[in-house]
C-alpha cells in the first residue's frame, strides 16, 4: 500500500520533536565538552612533542597543518552548551611551533551565533623551530546580546599563508579546565527542505512540548522501574566497560542496538528520579558511545528497525542529559534512518521507481512512526 502524506509527517514531526523541542538541557558553556574543527583547507591531527604547560608531558597536541597558501586559515574549538548573563569565560591557550618557518596567527573568543569576535590577542609571532610554548589569555564576561549563543575559540593565521608556516596548540582551557585535544568524533549533515520554512510560534513549541509529555507518558512505565530492573540495567552498561577520559569516550564496541536496550530503564528511572546523576551519567554515556561507533561505521542500522527503536525511543525522551556534542551525533543517526522515508513521497510511485528504490516496508514502518 502507499503510506499517505500524513503518516510520513506524523514521522517527520517526531524528529523535529528530538532536534528542536526547546528542553533546556545545558545552561552555560561546559567547559571539557566540545568539538575541534579546522577552519579552511587544513588538517588537524594529534602530535605528542608538547611540553608540560599544565597538562602533562607529550599527552597530545592539535597540529594545524594549512595544505593550500591561503591567508586566513586555522583552527576552531566550539565548546557545547551557550552563554548565559554574567557567565565569566577566562580562556587560556598553549601554542608552539615545530616548523622551520615562523608563523603568525591571533586567538580570538567568537560569537558563532552573532558572527563577532568578542575578544582578541594581538598577533603571537613565533619564529621557526621554536617549541618554546607561548602561553595566550582571553577574559571576557557574556553580555545580554550573548545569552543562548554559541562560543567558539579560533586561532586564525595573519601571515601569508604559505604551507610551511604551521603550529600546534598544546592545550586550551576555560575558567581552569583543560578542553580535550582530540579531535571529537563528528558526522555532520546538511537537510535540505524541498518546501517553505517558516518561523515557529508558541502555539507550536506548545503543542511539541505537549506531544513529548503524551510521548513520554505512553511509551514509559507508569513508576520508576524495580531495584532488580534498574540493577540489570546498570549490569549491562558496566559490561560496556565505558571510560569518559580527556573529553572522549571509549568502550567495548558496539556492533547491535540490543546492546544498548536497557536505555529505556535509564529513561524510567529518570522521569521520576530526575536527580539521579548516577544514571544521569550513565545514561549520557550510552547514548554518546553508540552514536560515536555509529558515526565510526562499527554499529550499523537494523534493516526494519526491530533492534533500533528500543534504543532510540528511550534516547528521545533522554535529550536533558545530552551535551550538544552527543545530540549532534544522535541526529546523524536519525537523519541517517529517517532519510530512507524520502523515495515515500514520490508523485509516482509506480513499479518502476519501486524496483529502483525499494517498496514501503510495514515493519519499518511500525518500528519507526513513534521515534
């Protein structure tokens, strides 16, 4: 049968519910969580010829690498969460160089949301062959028109450009804490809408929240699950041998979403134990190592979804304990799913285009319609 319009909206309705639903799930900039991106035709890539500077000997540095003579080019770290009033952003950075040409470049604190840099150094020289790190700070207090913005530290090149000059950041911190030097595990995408976008209101940011409430309330126990489920629960994540270290995450891999079932135990617990930050962590740590072995190409989706919508339902109602990293890598997984839904609104649907991109499934559909 051809599914009608509706149905592929209710769909449609429920990953605008996990993307966009305004639940407030980080109130200030996190300091160790974020993500390192490179900023024109450069690679970024770990280096350990770093010195001390507070963090440790050759624990790991980001070498900016620029492939093509191109003024301008460096490195962004963007950390997760936004600014908030009054909030204090005190940034201290490392840098050197182990080239044997000099580099020039300048840090900046920068306002992704308003596109403005909200501070600078002047421009830090640093002659060839030079590791002797040059230690940079930053202070600056969010004002009203930062409130609900994004915070990136970029370190952008003002030499020529030429691919000889390069450098390396030892480490980076905010207020005291080191960000992590690795180069976090990202699947961008891009969604391109074939209709009309226009802005939300509160009538329909209302009648979300109220579809999660319903969501929630249907789909999860009507108590907090047993000591004996919750105790399972906890068993089958210390199995997972995770460890959160130096802002990544690792464990044993992933390679079927039954591994990760027990998400909706986390789930029940925490709709009426909100202040469980045991399984709060727990559950956060979950949902991120997943998405991440996802991202990777080590877990792959289920053909129907029979394996994956155990784990997705309980991450949808999971979204408060995420950091804005995690929920990006959860959304390529829905993006990735969901995007076989596109053949489905075909005008002609016809045996021709069946045989060429498959027919509706039923179970997938089943499997799918409340995610």
């Amino acid at each position: 049968m051809k599914i009608p319009h509706t149905l592929s909206r209710y769909v449609v309705l429920f990953f605008c519910t996990f993307c966009l639903i305004p639940i407030p799930c980080i109130s200030q900039i996190t300091h160790t969580s974020g993500t390192w991106s490179p900023i024109g035709d450069v690679v970024l890539s770990i280096i350990t010829n770093d010195a001390d500077n507070g963090d440790g000997v050759g624990d790991g540095a980001q070498f900016v690498d620029g492939k093509s003579q191109v003024v301008g080019q460096g490195a962004s770290f963007t950390f997760s969460g936004t600014m908030t009033l009054g909030e204090t952003l005190n940034i201290a950075t490392y840098t050197y160089n182990q080239n044997s040409s000099y580099v020039r470049f300048k840090v900046e604190l920068y306002n992704e949301t308003d596109d403005i840099v909200l501070a600078s150094s002047s421009d830090i020289f640093i002659g060839g062959n030079n590791t002797t790190p040059v230690n940079t700070a930053l202070n600056y207090t969010a004002s009203s028109n930062d409130v609900g913005d994004v915070l990136h530290v970029r370190y952008i090149r003002t030499d020529n450009g030429h691919t000889a000059r390069n450098f390396a950041i030892d480490n980076l911190s905010l207020n005291g804490e080191f960000v992590t030097t690795d180069s976090i595990v990202t699947c961008p995408f891009t969604v391109a809408p074939d209709i009309a976008q226009v802005p939300s209101n509160a009538s329909n940011e209302a009648d979300i929240n109220l579809m999660y409430s319903r969501y929630s309330d249907d789909y999860l126990s009507s108590s907090a699950p047993t000591v004996s489920a919750l105790n399972a629960a906890i068993s089958d994540y210390n199995a997972l041998n995770i460890v959160v270290a130096s802002g990544d995450i690792t464990g044993n891999t992933i390679t079927n979403f039954n591994q990760v079932d027990f998400i909706k135990v986390f789930a029940e617990e925490l709709k009426y134990n909100p202040t469980n930050t045991d399984i709060q962590e727990k559950a956060k740590n979950t949902i991120w190592l997943a998405s991440k072995h996802f991202c990777e190409g080590t877990l792959s989706l289920d053909h129907n979804g029979y394996e994956f919508k155990a784990f997705a339902r309980g991450t949808i109602l999971l979204k408060s304990v995420l950091t804005q990293d995690i929920v990006d890598l959860f959304e390529y997984m829905l993006f990735k799913r969901f995007n076989e839904y596109i053949h489905y609104w075909e005008a002609n649907y016809d045996d021709a285009h069946i045989l060429a991109n498959d027919a509706i499934d039923t179970d997938y559909i089943f499997n799918h319609l409340d995610i």
